[in-house]
C-alpha cells in the first residue's frame, strides 16, 4: 500500500491511474458484468477514487488499474488449487480491499461470500464493482483483529495481504482457524528464502541450553515506515515462521510455497482431510 494515506488525500495525475482496454491477466473480461451502465460512467467511477489497490474489471474494456497487479497473478497461482465449481461452499476474504477476491470466488460458485476491510474508501470501491457484477456478497467493516464478532464459520479464509498489516498476526491467525471450516490461504511479504538470514538465540533442552544458529523460522519487526514508507506494515515473517503460525493456530496440512515474487509467498493451509483445495502440485 505504497504511500496510501498520501494518495489518498492528495489527487494527482500519477495516482489516477486511467483504465485501460486490455489487461491480458485479467481473465474477468471473458464475461461482461451485468449492470456497466456506460462506459463513460464506469471510466468516472474509476477516476471519483484517487487510488484503487486492485485491479478489478468493471465491463465495456475498462478496468480499475491500467495494469495487472500481484492479487491477479496470486490468482493466477491459486485457481488450479480450487475446485472447477466451489459448489455453495462459504468465503471470507479478510482485508478485502476492492472486492476482487469475494468476485472471484462468487464467480466460482461460492456461496456465502464476506469481504472484511478496515478502510471505509476499499469498502465504497468494493460496494461499487460488486453492485456492477451483480452479485450477492456481503462487505464488512471489521477490523481483522476482531474477526470473532463475524459470529459465524466459513469454508475457506482468503487472508492475502494482510499479515503483516496486524500487530499480533499469530492471535488473528488463531482467530482464524476457530471459525474456518477448511483452508485458508495464505500470501504474504516475507523474508526472501533465496538469501541467507541467521538469527543467533538460546536453544536447547533444559541443562543443555545454547546460543545456537537459527537459519529459519523467524519475523523481523518493522518499527515505524521502513517497508514501503507504510506505518501499517509491522512485520516481515520468513516462510518457516508463517507454516509455524498456522500449525500452531490449528491448521495441519500444508501446500508447497509459492513465491509470486523473490519477497511475495503464497500457500494453502487446511484443517481436514480431503481439503476442497487440492494441496499438491
Ligand atoms: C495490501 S492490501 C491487500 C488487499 C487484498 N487482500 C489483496 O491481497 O489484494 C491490505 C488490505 O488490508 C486492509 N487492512 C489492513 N489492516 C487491516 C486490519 N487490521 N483489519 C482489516 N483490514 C485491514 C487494508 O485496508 C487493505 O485493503
């Protein structure tokens, strides 16, 4: 979210970004959405944001962003782990941002589809490409750290993106899975695993402690807005650190990482046997 709060309040030209006619990632334009009015007003709705995060389809050649961005390729790589059909099954996108992956989803044949951002700006744009596509998903504002008031279980948990937005990423990890079904999937910044990290601590069984070399397994803490110039980022997990939160929240079962970027993981973790999201190459 680079520089958002300064986007957000200052409306220039480089931070309007225009639709464009193509964007070869995004495979949405394969149908149009029902409700585009004319082009006209979907390119005003576009420009009426002076920031959009996502890169949506809205119908008639014109799209959110004029390019793709990291959700259309970490798309890219999930849809080969979702089922042809999601046949009815419960979606909870957390840091919703413009909706695209509740629009995904529900295309998909999900049912119960909710989207939970803590931004009201996201959940306008969100309302706004959803009333376009026509479809019945339910947008939130809900701060991910309390995602226990949701009150209700999902069958899967899309949690791209956000966690190294929370301050306390594994208590929200664990709020998680008390009310997934099934599998969440899981993206991030992460500490690259193609670069060597040693952390030195004390380990060892009681009377055999020692200062010991750790390659893996850990977070770096980002203190004010060194990542990014965003004061919302607070940590930078590796990828054996984000597996260790998930198994310790409750989920037992892993995919293979997926590197979107040399610092961009995505994988699948679920809580039964068969998942709905095929967990294997
Ligand atoms: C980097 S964007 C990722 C958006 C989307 N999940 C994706 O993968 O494309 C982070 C989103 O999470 C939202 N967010 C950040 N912290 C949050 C929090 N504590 N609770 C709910 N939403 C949050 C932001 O407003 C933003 O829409």
């Amino acid at each position: 979210m680079r520089l958002l709060n300064k986007l957000l309040g200052e409306r220039s030209e480089q931070s309007t970004p225009k639709p464009i006619e193509t964007a070869p990632l995004v495979d949405e334009a394969r149908i149009e959405p029902p409700h585009t009015g004319s082009r006209e007003s979907l390119v005003a709705l576009v420009d009426s944001f002076p920031y959009w995060y996502q890169n949506i389809y809205l119908g008639q050649g014109v799209y959110t962003l004029s390019s793709p961005t990291l959700h259309n390729r970490l798309w890219q790589c999930l849809e080969p782990m979702l089922p042809a059909d999601l046949a009815g099954a419960s979606v909870l996108d957390v840091g919703t941002n413009a909706g695209y992956f509740c629009l995904k989803t529900k295309l998909k044949g999900a049912g119960r589809v909710v989207g939970v951002d803590n931004m009201d700006v996201f959940l306008q744009q969100a309302e706004a490409c959803r009333a376009i596509w026509g479809l019945d998903i339910e947008y939130r504002k809900l701060d991910a750290n309390h995602l226990h008031m949701l009150n209700q279980r999902f069958d899967i948990v899309i949690f791209t993106g956000i966690l190294y937005h929370l301050k306390n990423p594994l208590g929200v990890l664990e709020q998680v899975a008390e009310l997934c079904n099934d599998a969440i999937v899981v993206e991030t910044e992460v500490i690259p695993p193609t670069r060597e990290s040693v952390v030195h601590v004390r380990l060892g069984r009681r009377g055999q402690v020692a200062v010991t070399a750790c390659r893996q397994g850990f977070m770096k803490f980002i203190e004010k807005d060194e990542l990014n110039e965003d004061g919302s980022n607070w940590w930078v997990p590796d990828t054996e650190c984000v597996v260790g939160m998930l198994r310790t929240a409750g989920f037992t079962r892993f995919s293979q990482p997926h590197y979107l970027e040399e610092t961009r993981m995505m994988l699948v973790a679920a809580k039964r046997s068969p998942s709905l999201l095929k967990l294997t190459p």
